[in-house]
C-alpha cells in the first residue's frame, strides 16, 4: 500500500485562486472558477498525495537569462535552508499552471495561474 503525502495550501496559493477568481469574472466565465475547484478536489490533489514528483523538476528548466539563472541559484539556496533534499516543481494543467515544493514529506502548493494570466496584454498598452 502506498502511502499518501500530505498536500497543503500555502497562503499565497489561496490569494492566487482569489486572483484566478477574479481573472475569471472578469473574463465573463466565472463557471470555469468552479470547474477550477472541483478539478484541484477531484484530481489534482489526489494525484499529488499519491504520486507528489509527477510535476516537472522547475528548477531544471532551461534559463535564459541572467536573472533567472540568478534567481534559480537563490532559490535552490533557500529551499535547501528549509530542508535537505526538497524539490520545486510544476504541474501543468489543461488552463492552469501549478508551482508547488515538496518539503520533509509533504507537498506545498504554492502558486497557481491561468495561463491567460501569464501573457501581457499588450493590446492594452495602446490606444485603438
């Protein structure tokens, strides 16, 4: 029998759902919030108890520029001041984009987009 990790929501991942939330309303699709939930209820969470490093490694991506390869440097610091051995990773979803750390034996969601949310608007930045 496998045994299932802990998934714990960080404060962060509950503002950013606030967001998606908002996101959504706005985009005037306020039912994909709720198809959002009952898909972290009913398959996300369940996968990551069961199998927590089916996410992609963040902290092997390929980086491109200076900042982020200082940033992955400062990154791979701190998670190894929390404990040894902890690992940052993403799960992509249909619409979303999922970061979450595994840290002494349970998985920490950390942050989620859509992935609209992602992109700029630069549209937005000129006037028509």
């Amino acid at each position: 029998m496998t045994v299932r990790q802990v998934v714990r929501l960080t404060a962060h991942f509950e503002r950013n759902l606030e967001e998606v939330e908002a996101f959504l309303r706005e985009a005037e699709a306020p039912q994909a919030f709720d198809a959002l939930l009952d898909e972290l209820i009913d398959t996300v969470i369940p996968n990551l108890e069961r199998f927590p490093g089916m996410g992609r490694s963040f902290l092997e991506l390929p980086t491109r520029s200076v900042e982020a390869s200082n940033g992955i440097v400062r990154l791979t610091g701190q998670l190894n001041a929390i404990a040894e051995a902890s690992e940052l990773r993403e799960y992509v979803m249909t619409h979303y984009l999922l970061l979450y750390a595994q840290i002494k034996g349970t998985t920490h969601l950390l942050s989620i987009r859509h992935h609209r949310q992602l992109s700029f608007d630069l549209a937005g930045h000129w006037p028509m």
